[in-house]
C-alpha cells in the first residue's frame, strides 16, 4: 500500500510553465516558510509530513497557476492573498473544529448528502439530494456565516479525501466530483442564491482546480429559470466540468460512463450494495 502521495514532476511541463512554475515558486518561498511553520506550530489531531507538505505546496502552485491562466503576477498575488485567508480564518483547524462539526452533522439531517465512494478516476464522490431540503428550514437553524463555515468544511475534507486517495492509488488525486439531485427542487431555493454566489467566490479564490465534474440529474421545471440567475458566477472553465442529466434512462447511461456500477446508488442505475443500509443504498 502507498503510503504518500506521488511526488510533483516539474519535468512534465513544458520549457515555458517549467520557467513559470519556478518564478512562482522562489518569490513565494519565505511566505510558504513562514505559513508552513505556522502549521507545524498548530495542535492538530491529524499530523502531517514535512516532506508531504511541501510536495503538495507544489501542486498547490500548479493549481493556481492553470486557473490564473499561466499568468505570474496574478497567480502570485492570489497564492499571498490565499495564505493569508487561511491563517486569518483558522481554516487549517477546521477539521477539528467541534462546533463546526456539530453543525456539519445537523446540516446532513436538513440537505441529505454522503460521501460516495469514488469515480472511474478515482476522484471522491459527493452525492447530494439538493432537491429536497427545506430552504426555509436551513435558514432558520444556521446564521449564513455558519453555512459557509460549513462549506470550508467541506471544502477542506474533500481535499483531505483527495490526498488519502492519492496515498491508497499511488497517482495524484486533487479534485472531486458532485452528483447533485435536484428533484423536488422548488423556486424557494432562490432564497439561498447569495449564499450560493458566496460559495462559488471561495471555491474561485482559494480552491481553483478541485473540481472535476458536476453531475445535475432530475432537474425540475423551474431550473433554467435557477441557472439563468447562476451561470453567470460561473467561471467558463466551471462551466465545461457540468453535466445537466435530465430525468429517464438517459441517466444511468451517462452516469455510467464516469462511476462504476458498484459506486453508484441503484436508483441511478448503479449496484451499490456495500452501504450500512443496503440493499437499499
């Protein structure tokens, strides 16, 4: 079993990136010191390697360098900007973060989701019913800065989720995909559209490149009206990686293609029979 991630090839760029990469690389080392003794100095459950640390800083770059467009100065001015939001937010205690967990496990009885084993590619698979919660209800039981508290979570899992994925396969891992069922979705969910919007900002700013696909099924009647007031806070790239899959066998077909049967629920044509509750996945 491998037990780290494989370490970043700075040699499969071309001549051009190689030459950006390590421009990026030197003008940010003393913050990424600075940062990683900040994180060597936290008192967390869940230690991690020097060594691993800085192989995924790497990736790090390489991220944000493909979302910024290969451009220097702004990539460098996001990965400062990124750092220091971090630290400023105690993003990298989130995980052990009670009170954050807590609402985490009363947010999972409002929107039902889980953690789905993986894709084709290995990526962690996210399975979420967003159809059938209750807008008014979640408004209710959170303030919206504990709602996006618990998308950081989330946010900050599915990385970790990725990593320990990387470990277990001996390739690198470092996105994630979503199923999003919207059935049931009704136009109340405008309700919630800033704090979508603000989402959508942090996963821009601080998370580039960790999402590999977006699977939308069963879209109700009133979801191009949904998209048209969303798509717009879309990044171009964001956009290519959704996958809108109406109601009917057309489903499984798709679905299919992407996630193994034995990854995937029944009811979306799959085989899932290892979940606590099977056979009903």
């Amino acid at each position: 079993m491998t037990t780290s991630s494989p370490l970043f090839e700075i040699n499969q760029l071309t001549t051009e990136e190689q030459e950006k990469f390590t421009i990026v690389y030197n003008e940010l080392q003393p913050n990424y010191t600075s940062y990683l003794q900040y994180k060597l100095n936290l008192e967390l459950d869940t230690k991690f390697e020097k060594e691993e640390e800085e192989n995924e800083w790497s990736y790090e770059l390489h991220r944000f360098l493909r979302a910024r467009k290969w451009n220097v100065p702004h990539t460098i001015k996001c990965l400062v900007e990124m750092i220091k939001w971090r630290m400023d937010n105690h993003v990298d205690l989130i995980l052990e973060h009670k009170p954050t967990s807590d609402r985490v496990n009363l947010l999972q009885k409002i929107v039902p989701f889980v953690d789905h084993g993986y894709t084709k590619t290995d990526r962690p698979l996210y399975i979420e019913k967003s159809g059938l919660f209750n807008v008014d209800r979640l408004l209710n039981s959170f303030q919206p800065g504990e709602l996006i508290q618990c998308h950081i979570y989330w946010l900050e899992l599915h990385c970790r989720l990725a990593r320990e994925r990387s470990r277990q396969t001996g390739k690198h891992i470092e996105s994630f995909a979503l199923l999003h069922d919207l059935n049931g979705c009704k136009v109340e969910m405008r309700k919630v559209l800033p704090l979508f919007k603000q989402s959508i900002n942090i996963d821009d700013t601080y998370y580039p490149e960790r999402l590999a696909q977006m699977f939308l099924v069963n879209p109700p009647a009133i979801f191009p009206i949904l998209w048209n007031l969303v798509k717009h806070w879309l990044d171009p790239v964001t956009k290519t990686k959704i996958v809108v899959v109406k109601k009917g066998s057309d489903i499984s077909t798709i679905l299919l293609q992407h996630i193994d049967s034995d990854q995937l629920p029944c009811e979306y044509g799959g085989s899932c029979h290892s979940c606590s509750t099977a056979p009903d996945c």
